[in-house]
C-alpha cells in the first residue's frame, strides 16, 4: 500500500513521464491497463513487431533476427522491448523497456537501439500527453 501525506493529494492528475536510459514509465489517466495494452499493442505489430511472449499488458516485443544479429552484427537490425502496464488507483502504468541493447552489432548495434528506443519513446510520449490533455479538457 502506498503511504501519503494527504489522502485526497493522491487523485490529483498530474502528467507523468520519466525515460531513462533503459527504461520509460508513462502514466495514463481514466485509460484501463487492457485498452491501453491494445492499443500498444496494436501500434507494435503494425510496426513490424512480434510478441514474443505474454500478452498485451505483459509481453516481450522483438523485430529481427538475434541469432543473426550475433553472426553478422549490425548489418542485421535486432530489437527487443519489454511493456509492461499495471493499474492502479488513478491511472494505467506502463513501463517501457530495453530487453536487447544492440552489443552484438559494435558501437553501429548499440547506436541502431538508442535510435530506436528514442523513437518509440517519443511516440509514447506524445501519445500519453495527448490522451492525459484531452481528458483534463472534459
């Protein structure tokens, strides 16, 4: 449980975005984790991506090929993401993250996933502000 100085502090709607080097959280409000996962989801496969394991809420995504990726290095395009969303009180969490970070194809490898987590980042990014925006306009 989560302690809090003021109950009634806890459902403020406040943006929230945080990306780190490996990892990105979004908080999405009024936006169930299983919609939210869909839509994910749904943007992921449209993008090449396959679940690799779980589903949409919990899953692995992965675009390329890693055994290549490891024989040929980066002239072969590997990416790996992890997206995990949790409900809680106010909001749907998810949490975006790096499972493949480009080692195997030398410095071009690590630089072809920091290009690419870039990119989904901000699309997440301007995602999440946009839904947040419309609802606080309701």
């Amino acid at each position: 449980m989560e302690e809090t100085l003021d109950n009634e502090l806890t459902n403020v709607k406040s943006k929230t975005i945080r990306i780190e080097n490996n990892k990105a959280i979004y908080r999405f409000y009024d936006v169930p984790a299983d919609i939210l996962g869909e839509k994910v989801n749904k943007y992921l496969l449209s993008k090449q991506y396959k679940l690799k394991s779980g589903n949409a809420t919990k899953g692995v995504y992965g675009k390329g090929n890693k055994t290549m990726r490891i024989l040929i290095g980066a002239f072969v395009k590997y990416f790996e993401w992890n997206v995990e969303i949790k409900e809680d009180s106010v909001s749907s969490v998810l949490i975006f993250s790096k499972l493949a970070k480009g080692y195997a194809g030398g410095i071009i490898g690590v630089q072809q996933v920091k290009n690419e987590y870039k990119r989904l980042t901000e699309l997440l990014s301007n995602y999440c502000n946009t839904l947040n925006d419309s609802k606080e306009e309701e």
